[in-house]
C-alpha cells in the first residue's frame, strides 16, 4: 500500500547543487515582467492599424458582413502586431511635434492604402456579379432575385452562383493570403 503521510515542505534555505538545481531566480523567465511595447512605437502602431484596417473595410473577404465585427477588429489587431516588424521601428512624426491634423491626415493616408489594396481585388467581384447579373437578366430570370448577404443587394440567383463561385476559386488561390502580403508589402513600398 502506497504511503499516506503528507510529505513535510523543505525549508527554502536549502541549497542544491548539480545538474537538478534550481535555476536562479533572476535568469527565471517567469519572474521577469513582460515586455511591453513602448510609448514611442504608439504611433506607429496607430499608423499600421490603419493601413491594415483600410483592407478590412473594403477587401472581398475581410469586409464580409457575415462576420461579427469583434472578430474582424480582432483580426486586424493581431495581423498589425504581426506586421510590426516590416514597419520599423522609427515613428514617422512625434504625435507631440505635430498637430492633430496632421496626424490625422497620416493615419487617413494609411486607411487609404489599405482601402486601395482592397479595392482592387473587389472590383474583381464587382465585375463578376455585374456579368450574372446582365446573363441572369438576358436569360429570364432577373424577376427571381435573391438577396446577397454580402452586400445586401438585390441580385438574381445566376450573379450569385457566379458570386460565390468567384470567392470558392479566390480562397482556393488563397486570394486572401495575396491581400494580407500585398499589405505588408505595402510597408516596405511606402513606408509609415
């Protein structure tokens, strides 16, 4: 039968020695804090949160209404902290050197960096659904109209087949992997 008693604590007084010491308590990873993002690098993150979100409000996928918006904010919140690296590590301007319209005027910038990179690949889409919608209308069947949970658009039952057809072979291509790269790559062409 297995021992019972409760095993009495050692005193920490004790010192070990050997390959089964302890480590000291100053190189323990656990006992140091953890590292914090400084003050300086706030208004890069700003300026990156922005250039990142502008692909989320307009990108084909990422601007979906079919997913929560904390989900979305999460996602451009983790991917900016991914993409921190190809930013730099300089702030472009001292928030306390400018004024607020100029750096509001920079982080309207970024947005419209991220907008137009989204953009472009949903123009794609656009002239996707465009077609269904004028072969839908051509065939007879443009009285049938669905609504696009997208979009929120009326469009008929062709353009949607079409319009998800177009987003299976964009995810099959991992499309929305080439959005997330064209974005850091953004970082590197026009830097923050």
């Amino acid at each position: 039968l297995p021992d019972l008693r409760p095993i009495a604590p050692q005193p920490e007084t004790a010192q070990m020695t050997g390959p089964t010491a302890p480590a000291n308590r100053a190189t323990d990873r656990r006992a140091q804090p953890p590292k914090q993002l400084p003050l300086k690098l706030l208004p890069l993150l700003v300026l990156a949160l922005g250039r990142v979100s502008g692909l989320f409000i307009m990108g084909p996928i990422f601007a979906s209404r079919t997913a929560p918006v904390r989900v979305r904010a999460a996602l451009v919140f983790f991917l900016t902290l991914a993409m921190m690296p190809l930013a730099g590590s300089k702030p472009p301007v001292l928030a306390a050197d400018a004024g607020a319209a100029v750096v509001l005027g920079m982080l309207g910038f970024e947005v419209m960096v991220g907008f137009a990179i989204g953009l472009v690949a949903q123009l794609t889409f656009g002239a996707v659904q465009m077609a269904g919608q004028l072969a839908g209308i051509q065939m007879g069947i443009g009285l049938s109209n669905l609504i696009d949970p997208q979009t929120q658009e009326h469009i008929t039952s062709l353009a949607q087949w079409q319009n998800l057809l177009a987003l299976l072979i964009f995810l099959s291509v991992d499309g929305h992997h080439v959005l997330i790269r064209a974005v850091a790559d953004s970082f590197t062409v026009l830097p923050l």
